[in-house]
C-alpha cells in the first residue's frame, strides 16, 4: 500500500537523480563556489525577479531557519510566530538553543494576522519595563502553513506594514513553497512574495529533491556576514555541488513549480475521495496537504498510511495525507479500494 505519510518520502525526482549521476566526476570547488551553484543561483534570481538578491543554499528546513534567524537577530531578541508554527512544534527548541526565544500568537488555521502581531507589538512597548522583556525583532510565517493553508497577497502587504512600523523582519519559511504558489486559490507570484518580505528560503527537501533549501536574502541588511553564520552552525556543506546540481534542475526548465502542479492536483482528487463519503476535514486546505476527519474505525484502516494530526472531542481522529512530486492515480485508487475494504 502507498504511503502518505509527508512530502519527501521518496528519494528525488528522476531528472534530478540524472543530473547528480551525469556530474558525478565533475570536479569543482567547495562550499558552494562552483559552477553548478553559481547557474543554480542566477535561474532563481532570474525566477524571483530581480539579481539584486543573495541567494545561498543550505540542507534542511531547520538548519534554514535556525541560520536565517540566528544572522539576523541581535542578542535580545525575539521571533513571532504562530504557536503551531515549525519553528514552535517541529524544531526541538532548535531557536532557543542559538538564544532567541520564539513568541509566539495563537493564529487561526495556522496563520497569523497583522492586527494580532501589531496588538502584541503595541502591548510589548507600553510595558513600562519593555527592556527586561524580549524584544520582537522578526515576524516568521510559514507559506503554505503547517495546516496547509496559505496566505493572500493582502495579507502579506498587512504583516508587511506592521513589520516596518515595528522595525522588524519579516521572514517566510518556503519548505513547500511550490505547493503554496501553485494552489488554486494563491494570488501572489514568486517575485510579489519576495517583494514582501527581507527574506525567505525555497524548500527542495520536500518539493521533488533528495534534499536542500534556498535561500533567498533580499534585504541588503541580512546579507553581510551570512556565510559566516552558515559555517558557524553546520550550514555550510563541504560538497556544496550538490545543492546546486539540484537546484539548476529545479529551476531550468520549470520542473519546481511541474513538481508542484502535479501534487495539487492529485491533493484535490484526494480531498474529492474523502469528501465524497461524508467526511470533513480538520483544516481547509487548498495544497498538498489535507487534513479529513475520520471514524475511529476508518482511522484504523489507514494508521498506517497518513499522520495523525489531533484527537477529536468525540473520538473520531483528524489524519494528514500528503501528496508529492511522484503520487500518481494508481496510489489514489489503491487508497480508495482500501477506504471501501476492496483492497
């Protein structure tokens, strides 16, 4: 039976995995100054709109964030996010562990609003004793979020403003940023994104390669002594080349946001399959995530296949399904002989 366990858990994609093999005895320098880095590195400028961007590769979501966040804080303070952001529930206290505690809102469906963020930052200035309280200095969002649920461009330009009132940086975590860019229901492209924000990262781990993040620095602040950082806390991978290899393939001919259409589509016949026998769903998801609510009895006949996300009050178990860059129709109709017991 198929899993749908996450979004990366096969190896890569075959064009991918070509082109790691096809350059294999290449030799290039390390640390991602070599050839394949550079042309992966002026194909996404190129995509984001714009060469006057840093863009520096890395190897995980985690390492992404715990670097970005660590480079561009001061020792005092803080980061607002959602309480079921990453970086609150996913990461082992990985931005405490570098000293910058995360503060964080309760959010709805995963997002945060620019009135709640505002409200906090107005509450942490009129504390007569603001100094001996973490400062806010980052507003972190991830895009889509842990509940695959995006935000919109107006939504954005909000947490922007207030980001700039407060002299804070918005950061937005991309770990399936294809998923959230090519969803029926986004409103933004890639360069209105990167517009919006001092930095973010384009995810690969979990949208087609074997693994990687990008990230893509547009506030010029952010940009001195980042390599640093990265070399600091693990960041940088002696083999660099195999970042870029992968994230030239990605983005040479459009393969990233192929990658991407391919597993909205298949979420929504997902969700049609679910709907479709009477079931709801934990969150309203329009990517590649999705969330239905289940009978304890239908629990049992997938436990195996999705992750459970949360105990519901009358017993019944809210469950996620992932689709990815390789989740074809046959794994759709084995799911649904399994669901009908005709397996």
């Amino acid at each position: 039976m198929s899993l749908f366990l996450c979004d990366y858990q096969e190896g890569a994609h075959p064009a991918i995995m070509k082109a790691l093999n096809d350059t294999n005895f290449v030799q290039t320098p390390g640390y991602g100054e070599d050839i394949f880095c550079e042309e992966a590195r002026e194909l996404i400028k190129k995509a984001v709109g714009t060469d006057r961007c840093d863009v520096h590769f890395l190897v995980g979501g985690t390492q992404t964030n715990t670097v970005v966040i660590k480079s561009a804080l001061r020792p005092h303070q803080g980061v607002i996010a959602a309480s079921t952001g990453h970086i609150n529930v996913h990461e082992t206290g990985a931005i405490e562990a570098v000293g910058h505690k995360v503060l964080t809102i309760a959010g709805r469906d995963g997002k945060i609003c620019a009135e709640d963020i505002r409200r906090y930052c107005a509450s942490y200035y009129a504390d007569s004793a603001w100094e001996h309280i973490v400062m806010p200095g980052m507003v972190y969002i991830s895009f889509p979020t842990e509940l695959g649920t995006i935000y919109s461009k107006a939504e954005l330009e909000a947490i922007r403003g207030v980001c700039k009132e407060y002299s804070m940086y918005l950061f937005i975590d991309g770990a399936r940023l294809g998923y959230g860019l090519k969803s029926p229901r986004a409103d933004i492209t890639l360069p209105e994104l990167a517009s919006l924000c001092d930095v973010f990262y384009i995810g690969g781990t979990k949208v087609g390669a074997l693994f990687g993040e990008a990230v893509v620095i547009m506030n010029d602040e952010l940009k001195k002594d980042f390599r640093c950082v990265m070399k600091q806390h693990g960041g940088m991978l002696a083999k660099g080349r195999l970042l870029g290899i992968q994230f030239r393939e990605l983005f040479r001919d459009g393969l990233y946001f192929e990658i991407s259409e391919n597993a909205i589509e298949k979420a929504g016949k997902l969700r049609e399959i679910f709907a479709g026998r009477g079931y709801g769903f934990y969150a309203d998801s329009p990517t590649n995530q999705q969330f239905p609510i289940l009978p304890a009895d239908v629990y049992e006949k997938v436990r195996g296949i999705c992750e459970l996300w949360a105990d519901m009050p009358d017993g019944s178990k809210a469950v996620r399904f992932c689709t990815s860059w390789c989740t074809g129709d046959e794994q759709l109709r084995e799911l649904e002989e399994l669901l009908d017991g005709t397996e």
